[in-house]
C-alpha cells in the first residue's frame, strides 16, 4: 500500500508540473487548471502522508499564478494546526505575495506556536518592511520555538533597508531584546549598521555588552579597533573582560602582516587616556607578534612596579613561545619575589603553548625551565605543564618525580594526561602500563585511578562536563 501511495503521490506532482509548465504567463486558473488545484487542495487533508506531501510539493514548485496562491492559502482556517504549519511553510517556500494575509491571520490568531514560527518563517519569504514589527516582538516571545523562527525569519529578509531597520530599533530597545537585535545584525553580516554594535559596547546590561563584542569579533574591522576599546574598559573584569579582549583580538587577526597587526593595536590604544591604557596591556598578549613584544617588553621591565606587573601578565598571554625568553629574563632579573613569581609562571606557560612547534620542541623549553626553577613552586608548575608535550620522553622526564613525595601528585596529574593520548601510549604500551600501576598504586585522586585502568585495557574516558 505505501509503495503504490508513493506512485500515485508522486505522479500527481508530475501531473500538477506538467499543466501548469504549459501555461507560464498566466495568472488565474483556467478550467483545466482549476481541476489539478482541487486535486491538491483535496489531498492537503488526505490521510496518506504521502499523499499530503506531494500536494505540498505541488503548492511549492508546480501550480504557479495568483489565483492559486490564493486558493491554496484559503485552506488554511479548514486544516489542523499541523497541516496549517506545513502548508505556511509551504507558501513561504513559494515566495507568492498573495499568502500575505491569510499567514498574517494565522500569525495573528492561531493560538498554536508551531503555526506561528512557520508563519513568521514564511513572513521572511514574502514580507515587507511593515512586517518586521512582528518579527521584531517575536524575537522575545515566551517560546523558544518562536524566538527561533523570528531570528531565522530576520536572518533571510533581504535587503539593506531591514538592517537599517534592525539597527534603528536596536537604539532605544530593551535589554533583553537589543541583544537579540545585535545577535541578528550580526549573523546577516551587517557590517554597514556596526555603529548601533559599537554602541551596544557601551550598554550597561552586560548581556547586552557581551553580545556586541561577540559580533564585531565576527564582522569587525580593524579600522574599527579604537572603537572596541571603551567597550572592553566598559567590561567587567575577569570573563566579560576576557571575552571582550579575544574578540578585539580576532579583529586584530583580519591584519594579515604582524608587524602593520602591532601598529594599529599600538595606535589603537595610543586613543585612550593614559591612566586608563594599562588596563588594556592584556589585550596585546592575546594579539601576539614581534613587534608588540617590544612594545610590551619596555613595560615590563619598566620603573614603574605595577606597570610591570601589568607587562608580564600581558606577556603571559601571548598566543605562542615568543616571548619565553623575554620572560625568562625577567624572572631572573627580578628582586621583588612576587615579580619572579609571576615572570615565572608566564614563562612556564607560554612555553608550554601548542603553537607551531612541535612535541620535542615543547619539552625542550619544560627541561629548561625545571633547570630554571628555584623553588617547590616552580617546579609544580613546570611539572604540570609538562602535559602539552604529547610525547613518550614527556612522560619519561615526569616519571622521577613520582619517587619525591612534593611533587608525586602532580607527576600523577601529568601522566595520566598524558596517557589519555592514545597515539602517545600506544606505541610504548608496555612502558605506559608500568608507570599507570604506579599511578594507581601512589595517586590519591579516584578519578586518575579509574583513567589509568581504562587506559591500561586500551578503551577510551570522556572528561567530565
């Protein structure tokens, strides 16, 4: 029954392309036309899905003209509220202006939210600038299945005038809804209206602040990078912050020459007042390159106590090794304990970066840094970031330490890690399984127990969420 459902289905929708392919230019249904959309309309309710879908398929692509559309759309009060949704959907996918009205009745009036999303799906299809007020209040309805339709339907509206549109009301809208706006400003690529996102960097919501960083970190400009500064003063310290910072970062990117990259952020940030501009020196660790590690450097190892501190943080967070020697100089240089201390442990962790080097390469700079070490502390932290170097000799150097009482745990910690590597353990299965016995026999974390022994018998751990 379903094979012959699927023929006979498919040969009405040959049959409706067939009529109505011969007659292109006209627009009201002729006799014989009329007959073919009864034919489809009737089958709209039939039972058979089959059935349903080959009308369906027909209203999309075949029986083309005004007059249909209209006939098609006035079925729409006669279905359930799953036929109406996939008929809108349907119409939306037609693109004929003549469905207007009745999906604007049914947006309108349906008290069932799977009618209302196809109708605001298909409103983005046929729809006019006077529609976007309902697309607009949608994007903050009480169901996530609307919000979601009316952030898709904003998405596809074309032309520039619906972004202008969008970015005007983002200006005086809520909260709530001006993040939404700059969300969908963003995924149209409206970089034409980036002053309203500019200016969504200054909000006091948060939210809101978070979301315009999060778009110019996709469509940003780097002649835009002073711009995005008062936005990343305006952000609250720690995880605001750091969000806004990569996301300036990712602008600084779209420069493709490191040094003209360090120019600009140098100009950019030459905008700013200078009791201000310390704040942002983290900001130039994330965007990297030889040319602002000079820049940097001279803070760094500046006069003044708390610029420095500002410098090697900055350089802490370098997307590469680079500046390790720099680090490394500092922190040997330096009187104050707490300056070593943090020199220190930028210079551990950026050596320990996966960057363009390679696995031995990371593990080179771990052993000189455990040479350079002068304290408990200091060799902790090396111990640990041993971790990044995904090679046997990484395991080889951190095994000793599992005989010193001060740093077995963390010795444990690193192995283990290492081991959850399978292209790592292995090739060197008999020596990764010796030194996890002695994991399991001297850690006090049941977690790196359970780990060692699913390793030991080759199967796979998913790290906690």
């Amino acid at each position: 029954m379903l094979r012959r459902s699927i023929g006979m289905a498919s040969l009405l929708a040959l049959a409706a392309a067939s009529v109505f392919a011969l007659e292109p230019q006209k627009t009201a249904a002729t006799p014989r036309g009329e007959q073919l959309v009864q034919q489809i309309v009737a089958l709209l309710g039939h039972p058979d899905r089959e059935f349903r879908a080959a009308a369906l398929d027909s209203i999309r692509t075949a029986a083309q003209g005004t007059a249909q559309t209209e006939a098609f759309a006035a079925q729409l009060p006669k279905l359930d509220a799953p036929g109406q949704a996939a008929l809108i959907i349907a119409l939306g996918d037609r693109g004929d202006i003549a469905a207007r009205p009745a999906v604007l009745e049914r947006l309108n009036s349906s008290q069932d939210e799977s009618v209302r999303s196809a109708a605001l799906l298909a409103l983005s299809e046929f729809g006019d600038l006077d529609d976007l007020p309902a697309l607009i209040r949608a994007l903050t309805s009480n169901t996530s299945a609307e919000q979601q339709a009316a952030r898709t339907g904003l998405m596809r509206m074309r032309g520039e005038s619906v972004a202008r549109k969008l970015a005007a009301e983002s200006m005086n809208a809520s909260s709530n809804l001006r993040g939404k706006l700059i969300d969908v400003l963003a995924a149209r690529r409206a970089t034409k209206e980036s002053a309203a996102i500019l200016a969504a960097t200054g909000d006091e919501d948060a939210q809101v602040r978070t979301t315009a960083m999060n778009a110019l970190g996709q469509i940003g400009k780097p002649e835009q990078l002073a711009a995005m500064l008062p936005g990343v003063l305006k952000s609250a310290k720690g995880g605001e912050r750091d969000n806004a910072e990569r996301n300036v970062a990712e602008v600084c990117k779209r420069i493709e020459d490191e040094d003209r990259r360090g120019d600009a952020l140098i100009a950019a940030l030459a905008t700013v007042e200078p009791a201000k501009r310390d704040e942002l020196i983290s900001l130039v660790g994330r965007v990297g390159g030889r040319r602002l590690i000079r820049f940097v450097a001279d803070i760094a190892t500046g006069t003044d106590s708390s610029r420095r501190a500002f410098g090697i943080d900055a350089l802490g967070k370098w997307p590469d090794a680079s500046p390790a020697d720099t680090l490394l100089e500092i922190a040997n240089k330096a009187s104050d304990p707490s300056e070593r201390r943090q020199a220190f442990q930028a210079f551990v962790k950026v050596c320990a970066i996966r960057d363009n080097r390679n696995d031995l390469q990371r593990l080179e700079r771990m052993k000189q840094a455990m040479k350079e070490a002068r304290s408990n502390e200091e060799k902790l932290a090396v111990i640990s970031r041993t971790r990044t170097a995904y090679d046997v000799e990484a395991m080889r150097f951190v095994r000793p330490y599992l005989e010193q009482p001060d740093f077995c745990q963390n010795a444990c910690d690193t192995i283990v890690e290492l081991a959850h590597h399978r292209q790592v353990r292995d090739p060197h299965k008999a020596e990764f399984d010796a030194v996890l016995d002695k994991v399991i026999q001297l850690t006090k974390d049941d977690e790196h127990i359970e780990r060692a022994n699913r390793y030991k018998r080759g199967q796979t751990w998913e790290r906690k969420k």
